[in-house]
C-alpha cells in the first residue's frame, strides 16, 4: 500500500491541546478515514512540527472522499484552531519526498 508522508506545523502553545484532540478523535471521523481507504495514520512530533505518515490506497481518491465529508469539516474546523495552516484536500501536495531508506 502507498505511504504518504506530510509535515504541517502547530500554533506556538498548542501541543498538549492537539494530542489531547487527538487522543479523543470522534468514531466518525476515524470511519470516515477508513472509508477514504487509509490503513493506517501515524503522527509524531518534534516541538511544533508535525511528521505524518499516511498509508492509503489511492491518495487522490482520499483527497476527493475527504473534500465531500460533512465529517471531516467539522474536524478540520477543529483542527484549523491549532495547526499553522489548515488542512486542504485538494490532493496538490503529493507529500514529503523520499530520499533515502533501508531495506
């Protein structure tokens, strides 16, 4: 399965209250990822940075089911309140390029 990977940023004093979020992301919203075809989101952080690893079956497919979502625009309105720039589903961003890995 293809992986994604993204970086996004916090607002300055933010990290508790975003891993709190997330902590207690609502059950529809998780359904709503694994309808779009996500496996698997994985987030770490290092101060204000955010490093997501995403694997999805189709990453435009995903953008589109998640731009529809009445779900998922009420989690981005959430979190638009503690990322530097809010989350866009238009699939422009391919992610993060690989530049090496170990296998």
């Amino acid at each position: 399965m293809p992986e994604i990977a993204l970086h996004t940023v916090l607002k300055p004093g933010m990290e508790r209250a975003y891993g709190e979020t997330h902590a207690n992301q609502p059950p529809a919203m998780t359904q709503t990822l694994r309808d779009a075809g996500v496996a698997d989101w994985r987030i770490w952080r290092s101060g204000l940075h955010l490093f997501h690893l995403i694997e999805v079956r189709d990453w435009n497919a995903m953008n589109l089911h998640l731009a529809a979502s009445a779900v998922n625009a009420e989690w981005d309105k959430t979190m638009s309140e503690f990322l530097d720039q809010p989350p866009d589903w238009k699939g422009a961003e391919a992610g993060i390029s690989l530049v090496w890995r170990i296998q």
